[in-house]
C-alpha cells in the first residue's frame, strides 16, 4: 500500500485540492518522519512542526503546490525562525524579515517544515558544520549527502519533505542532488530574487529547487521565479511556465559532452564514466545528436573563479572582530581571510575578467543546444573524506577534485541540472549533468523531462524510505 511520501509533490498537491488529503494530514505525516529519521540524517537543523501545523489550517495560495510541505535552507532568512548560517557565530540569531525567496514560497501556499543543514556561510561542498551533525545520504548513512545545500537534498532524498529550496554558488544544489539521487537545478543568474540584501556580489549564486522528479522541480521554480523591485540584474520572462514547458518536445537537439575535467586535474571514476556513457547513449536513442568537444573553459580561469569565491567568504567574515574569529571553522578562517586580503582593485579586475571567460565560453558553446557532463568525479564519499581542519588548503583542492565540473554553469550563469539516472553496484546515486544557455530552463526541463519519462527513477527508493 502506497504512503503519502510515495506521491510526487504534484500528486500531493492534486490531492489536496480534490479533497482527497488535507495541508495538515500531509504536514503530521512528514513532520512525524522528520522526526523519526532526521537524527540519523542530519537533514535539518531545526524542524517548526508546531508552526507548519498552524499555517496547515489557512493554506493561502491556488497553484499546483499549495498546500504542500517544503523546509528552508538554513542560508536564507526566515522571519522569526532562528536560521544560524551554519555557523556558531550566529546560533542564536533570528531574523525579524524574510528573504523574498521565502515570501514567494510562503505566498505559494507551501508549508516549512523548518531548516536545512548547511555548511559554515555554505562554503564547502559537503555538509559538516559545527551547529549540527553531518548531512548524510539516506542512501549510506556513513557517506556525505553533499553541500552546501546537503541537509535539502538529504530531506527529500529521504523523504522527509517532497521538495525543498537550495542554493548553488559553485554547484551546491547539483552536487547534493547526486549524492542523494535526486533532482537538482540551478537556474539562470537572475531569474530569483536575492532580495532584500542583495549580499551575492559576484553573480556566482542562486537558488533553485531539489525534487525527486523534474516536474515537481519545474513547479517549484515557478513559485520562486521572477524579479523583485530593485533586483540589479533578471533573466528574462518565459513565454510559458516552467512546469508546461517540461510537456513540450525539444525536438532534436545537439549535445555536446566532455568528461574531461575543467577546474582541477583529477581522475574519474568508472561509475561517474559509465553514467556519462548511459546518459549519452540514452540522448541518441530519443533521437539527439551528441558530439564530443574539449572543455569550453580553460584550466587558467579557475585563479579567477577562487578570488571572487573568496571574496564572497571575506563579506561574511570582515566584520567579525578577532576575538570571535575562535569560533569559525578551519576553512571558513582560512578562505575568508584570503577574501579579506584582496583589495578592491584586485576584486574588480577578477570579476570583469570573470565576465569576459563567461562570454568566451558561451561563445564556443553557441553551437549546440546543451552540454552533458558528469556531475561529480567520484560517487558519494565517506563523511570527513574531503575536510581537512588542519589544512585548509588541502581541503579546498580535494573539493576542486570531488566536483570539477559544477561551478562553470556559475560562471556564465547558465541553467544546469543533475538528474538521478544511475546507481552503482553497491547502491550509491550517481548523477549527470546537462546545462543550456542562459534563460533556456524551458527548454532544459523538456529535455530533463523526456530523459526521466524514458528513465524513470521515482520508483527507486533509499533504504530508510
């Protein structure tokens, strides 16, 4: 017999507004979840089951996910909820305004269950912060579910919450997604608002959806697209939503594939391989060309790259006097202190030339509708594999190497998703990896969607499910 979590979020919300479940039933259900699993997940950090009960009773909204449960980054403020950063400096903190993210997902008529684990300022692509236990897949409880974006991924992994919202800044919502055998996109720069605080200078970040399918990821996009007033940049308005676009037939696209790695000299593991191989296999057979190309980035970006990611750390840590300094962690120190270092000049020269490698990509790129890569070099590691505290240093490199190919999206702020399409032996998600240019998620999630239709995954569950 089918469970509640068993539905789509889609499914859920199709549910609700055919009387069939209640906001409340499906809050209590997942809420009870949470509560059972979470302790061996670290998924969240702080579960409102009174609160979501509360505003189960007045669902506001009308589209195809009212009603329907979710959980908030611990990046992104919520008013009146306490939201630490995944930091001990600001463990007690809580905001006395939301982040227009949460207010759309809010005026949506979805329910938070709380928030999701994050690393320290959400640095680091795996989860292991000082607030809380690690984020783990729920697939192997002793391997890391990813990050920054981890305790997310491992919530809906789980199924602990249908869907939730991520960030991504150098792949934080791709990578966890692959980790945790789900579906992650990070979309256009500027197709969410950052407001109000507008504190992602660089272009690098976004949010974007984690879900099990991609529709149910395409209509989370929905209720978190579109510019607030005084946003400096937005992408442009689709003709369509994103959710009917996952209906519409791409037609035969070109795709271009490269498996080499782009921001660090690394090996590949034959399962990442061979889910490149498949997925390219499986693209030809639905009638796409694919063709072989080098990388569009050159390796002599990624300096580049590392001194606006800095920068972006040194904003969160400049103003942190010494004598607190004690309580960041080793990386955070260590990478927000280079930010701090590099003066405004510098910072200026890098982002103009940041701009000027994501013109020259996009430029090579322009032949073909979609790129297909790998989504990360090796399946999910062991907890503690990549955090080195006595060498920052060492850790940022092994990050490099455990994802070298997520942060080029960042960089010309293209769409890109990581879709759940294989499974190693010993039962570990591998994800793959397809991006498009800039403002074409309509026809990225047609694609997406064509792919998951020939090959599902819903019906694969982790052991815990």
């Amino acid at each position: 017999m089918s469970e509640l979590h068993d539905l789509t979020a889609l499914e859920q919300g199709a549910a609700i507004a055919a009387g069939e479940t209640s906001p409340a039933e499906l809050v209590d259900h997942y809420t009870e979840r949470a509560e059972r699993l979470n302790p061996s997940l670290g998924a969240f950090v702080l579960l409102t089951g009174d609160e979501a009960r509360a505003r189960a009773g007045s669902v506001q909204g009308s589209g195809p996910l009212a009603g329907v449960p979710t959980a908030i980054k611990d990046l992104n403020a919520t008013a009146g909820v306490r939201t630490m950063f995944g930091s001990r400096l600001l463990a007690d903190y809580v905001p006395e305004v939301s982040d227009e993210l949460v207010l759309r997902i809010e005026a949506a008529g979805l329910i938070s269950l709380g928030k999701t684990n994050t690393p320290e300022f959400g640095s680091p692509c795996y989860t292991e912060s000082a607030v809380a236990p690690p984020a783990v897949t729920p697939w192997d409880t002793t391997r890391m579910a990813g990050g920054s974006s981890g305790g997310a991924a491992s919530a809906v992994g789980a199924g602990l919450v249908p869907l939730a919202q991520g960030s991504d800044g150098g792949g934080s919502i791709r990578i966890p997604a692959s980790c945790c055998g789900i579906v992650g996109l990070k979309p256009t720069r500027g197709r969410i608002s950052g407001a109000p605080m507008y504190g992602e200078i660089t272009g690098l970040a976004t949010a974007g959806p984690l879900a099990r399918t991609v529709r149910d990821a395409a209509a989370f996009l929905d209720v978190m697209a579109g510019r607030a007033i005084g946003d400096p940049f937005w992408a442009p308005e689709s003709a369509r939503s994103f959710l009917s676009s996952c209906d519409v037939a791409p037609g035969r696209l070109r795709v271009a594939r490269f498996v080499k790695p782009v921001i660090a000299e690394t090996d590949v593991d034959p399962e990442c391989v061979r889910a490149w191989e498949d997925a390219s296999a499986l693209l030809e057979s639905l009638g796409h060309e694919v063709v072989d190309i080098e990388p569009p980035m050159p390796r002599d970006a990624v300096p580049t790259f590392e001194t606006c990611w800095a920068v972006l750390t040194g904003l969160s840590t400049v103003n942190i006097p010494e004598e607190a300094r004690g309580l960041l962690q080793p990386l955070t120190r260590w990478l927000g202190e280079k930010g701090e270092a590099i003066g405004g000049p510098e910072f200026g020269l890098a982002l103009g030339e940041l701009r000027r490698i994501a013109a020259r990509t996009l430029a090579e790129l322009a032949p073909f509708d979609v790129v297909l890569t790998p989504t990360l070099a090796v399946p999910p590691l062991p907890v503690g594999a990549l955090r080195n505290d006595a060498d920052p240093a060492a850790d940022f490199e092994a990050q490099k190497r455990f994802t070298p190919w997520t942060s080029m999206w960042n960089v010309t702020g293209s769409p890109a998703i990581s879709l759940p399409l294989h499974v190693t032996p010993d039962r570990l998600p591998v994800g793959v990896m397809l991006a498009a240019a800039p403002g074409r998620e309509d026809l990225l999630l047609g694609l997406a969607a064509q792919v998951e239709d020939a090959a599902p995954w819903l019906d694969r569950h982790p052991p815990c499910w």
